[in-house]
C-alpha cells in the first residue's frame, strides 16, 4: 500500500476554511482573440497542467488529518468544461458567469479545480479558472499558468521546464516553509517556544498577548499588538456575509504611466495602486452617503514567503500584514504619501513570518482554535488586497493570444471584500470580488480605478519640481487645491 502524503499544516488550514459564504477558491478569468479549441485545450491541460501531479490528486479529511489521494478515476474532460454566455456576451456577461461560478463549491471527491471554456465571448473566447487555495498560492498559479503558455501562436512554451517529483513525505518541506520562523522564534528562548506550542492561541487571548509584550522583545511586541488590534472600523463592507457574491474588473492602465507617476511622486507602483484603491473604496462610500471624516480601514495584504526558482512544489507560503488604509484623506497626493508611510512602517515587520506560523498552528490544531482565529481576523481587517506581477510580454494558450486576465483570492472568516491588481503585457488591470448582500455593484468600485489614477497624474503635472526630481507633499497638495 502506497504511503499517505500528508497536507502540510498550511495547505490544511486553507482546505479547512471552507464555509458556504466564503469558499477558498482562487478563481480567474482569461480572455482571448480567437475561438479556443475544446479538444486542443484539454490537450494542453494535460499535458502541461497535469505534469505538476498534484493536480490528480485529492485532498482528504480525517479524525487525525488530511493527505493527498490520487484519483484513480481521474478524467480531464470532467475538469474542463464549456460554458455559454447569453447574448451580447460582453463583459457584463463574462462578470455574471464568474460570480456565479465563484460562489459555487468545487466538487470535493475529485480534484478540487476546473477549467471552464466560454467560447462565444467577444467575437473570441475566454476561460474561468476555478482552483482550491489548499493546493497552492498565487505566486506559484502564475508559475503554473506559464507554464501553460506559448511565446506565439504556434510556440515554443513561454517556460519550458521538466517537473521535480515531491518526496512522499512533506515534512522536509513544511520545515523549509517555517524555516526562518521557526529559526527566529527559538531565538527568543521560552517566549518561542510558547507560541510554536500554543500557536493560535494567543490571538485569541488578550491576556497571555498582554504578558508576552513585557518581554521586550520586538517579536513579542509584534505578537502583542496583533493580539491587542481594536476592531476594524464599522463599514457597509463589514457584516456577515453571504453565498452570493459579485466580481467586476476595470479597463486597463498603462503600466508605463502607472511608472513614471510612482517615480515622479517617490512612491513604489504597490504605493500608487493602494492609494488608488482607497480612493476608489472613498468615492463608493461618499456616494452612498456614509461618513468617511477621519475614517480609517485595514487591508489584510499577502506577503510572498518563496523562493520563486522553488514555485514548482505548489503549496501555500505567504504571511499577511495589516495596511492601514486613509479612506478619510480626501487629498489624492497627501493619501499616497499616507499609503506609503504605512507600507514603510511595515517593512521588516515579523507579521508576514507571523502569519504563515499562525496558519500552521491553526491547520496542526482542532477546528476551533482555526474558527476562533479566523474570527479574530476578520474583526480586524474589511478586506484582502492582493498585487501579483503577471509576464510583461504576450502570450498565447492552445494557439489563441491571451489579451487580458484577472483572478480574485478569497476572503477567510467573514471578510467580504477583496480586491486584485494584477500586471500584463504593459498593463495593469485591478479586479474586485465583493459580497452581494453588503456590496452588491462593486462595478462600481471598479469604475473608479481610472479616475483615481487619473487624479494623481494631474496632481503631478500641476505640481513643482524639485531638483531632485521628488515632490514636496505639502506643494504638491496646495497645488491640487488650487
């Protein structure tokens, strides 16, 4: 009898996280110029998706924990399926389908991922990519998905590569993956070696935080503050949500502008696109006629954790950190330089190395230490805001050029917003996913995307230039009042 391979206590607690409100599903949407051959794609599926040999396997839950199953029975046709758009089958449409899709759970005894082939959208085709968080994260899905690709209709592949074989135990990897946490919270003698024990639980409770933080540490002082964060602020996007959700995707911008803006302004292109949203998330929240004075919401924001020449093993290895958004700075420049102050205040942060350990603890532990922690989370954050770098040049899948794409990430526990940036061939193209009982238009967020763009470069060219070529927040906000 072959031996079990066991989910890593990360990957378990994604599949564990599961609810019928927010299902852990990355799901991404592909479009293309011509008309995808049904037979040629699952040709490519299967030949070029099916090497990483995780994809034929099935994640399974025990009494004593979960592990990997090969699906015997395994059947490419039963993955990628064809879906068909009602008339004009334009990009209301293409939404409609996606958010009907993103809300629906993978069918959970085989493979948990599905290709779905639109072929009448635009005059060309697109494809819905639904794929369960457990098996692996973004960083290492973009991997997969160039692997996929062709430079030109008619190749070579975009990343010619031959797969490594796992070990059937993944205890190797999950001590590479906690690694660096495990090595720096052994340095901090018993206080480590309590959390490593306890995981979990001192988020859950504020008194063991409120002890850790007298040891004068800067880790215990980080574990502590996470423990002690007040309550995100009350939004119309905080609530419990719902199974129905909705997804929408702005025009793309110029990834060229998007750069010489952030230079001009000494802000990052993470920076500039933050500030972007914010402004956005502002403008919706106006329109509704909700005060924003002063307010304040915090972003859970992934933070990669891998090697990208090890993106092959699949798997999950990111931390999160807590970005405090200005919603309340009507300013456009003074909220970049906000944006970008918060960002920096987060740089060598242990919340990242944190997080992934917290993950660990809640997959290693019972359910309910995991449901406490995920509570507790999302008090304390409104929404997940993810930016991945997508290739800069062209690509082409089963002969049909790839002209855009978008993906959307889950939002864990009862968080109902999340937003996606996301840059290809020149371009940078933001997406949103939204609860429908708590945002039902996010088209309407995503509408603004442009427009807050559009604010700063005008700000920029209205503003002074210094010799060193940095502007001044202070002129370059008198000049936007003016």
């Amino acid at each position: 009898m072959a031996r079990r391979e066991k989910l890593s206590a990360v990957d378990t607690a994604w599949l564990r996280m599961d609810r019928p409100a927010n299902l852990m599903m990355i799901c991404g949407v592909l479009m293309f110029d011509r008309r995808l051959s049904l037979a040629r794609l699952r040709r490519v599926i299967d030949e070029r998706f099916l090497v990483f040999r995780r994809f034929r396997q099935v994640p399974v839950q025990t009494a004593t924990g979960a592990y990997w199953r090969e699906d015997r029975a395994f059947d490419v046709a039963a993955h990628v399926v064809t879906s068909q758009l009602a008339p004009p089958a334009g990009d209301a449409e293409l939404q409609a389908l996606a958010s009907q899709l993103i809300a629906t759970p993978l069918p959970a005894e085989r493979p948990m991922w599905e290709f779905h082939l639109v072929a009448n959208f635009r005059g060309g085709s697109a494809v819905i990519a639904r794929i369960h968080h457990c098996y692996a994260d973004g960083i290492a899905l973009v991997r997969v998905m160039l692997s996929m690709m062709d430079v030109s209709a008619d190749g070579p592949p975009a990343m010619p590569f031959h797969a490594k074989e796992r070990p059937a135990s993944t205890d190797d990897l999950a001590l590479d993956w906690l690694g660096p946490l495990t090595a720096m919270l052994k340095s901090t003698g018993s206080i480590g070696r309590l959390l490593l024990q306890k995981g979990a639980g001192v988020l859950t409770d504020p008194a063991q935080a409120v002890a850790l933080a007298g040891q004068g540490s800067a880790l215990t002082a980080e574990i502590a503050r996470l423990a002690l964060m007040d309550e995100d602020s009350r939004t119309r996007f905080k609530g419990a949500p719902g199974v129905a959700k909705r997804v929408a995707w702005a025009d793309p911008l110029p990834l060229d502008d998007v750069k010489t803006v952030g230079r001009a302004l000494g802000a990052s292109i993470n920076d500039l696109l933050l500030a972007c949203v914010a402004g956005a998330l502002r403008d919706y929240l106006i329109e509704h006629g909700d005060d924003v004075d002063a307010l304040t919401i915090r972003a859970l924001v992934p933070v990669n954790l891998r090697p990208l020449d090890k993106a092959y093993r699949l798997g999950n290895r990111f931390g999160l950190v807590f970005l405090d958004l200005p919603i309340g700075i009507e300013n456009p420049i003074e909220r970049l330089y906000a944006v970008r102050a918060n960002m920096r205040a987060l740089k060598g942060s242990y919340q990242p190395l944190l997080a992934l350990g917290l993950l660990a603890a809640m997959g290693a532990g019972p359910q309910v230490v995991q449901d406490a922690v995920l509570s507790a989370l999302a008090r304390n954050a409104t929404a997940v805001m993810t930016n991945v770098p997508g290739p800069q040049t062209p690509l082409w899948l089963a002969g049909a050029k790839l002209t855009s794409l978008m993906f959307w990430v889950p939002q864990s526990g009862d968080i109902g917003l999340g937003v996606s940036i996301l840059s290809y061939a020149g371009s940078v193209r933001f997406g949103i996913v939204a609860d429908r009982a708590l945002c039902p238009d996010p088209d309407r967020i995503s509408a603004r995307f442009a427009d807050e763009f559009e604010k700063l470069t005008l700000a920029t060219l209205l503003s002074p230039w210094p010799r060193d070529g940095d502007l001044d927040p202070i002129d370059a906000a008198r000049a936007v009042a003016l």
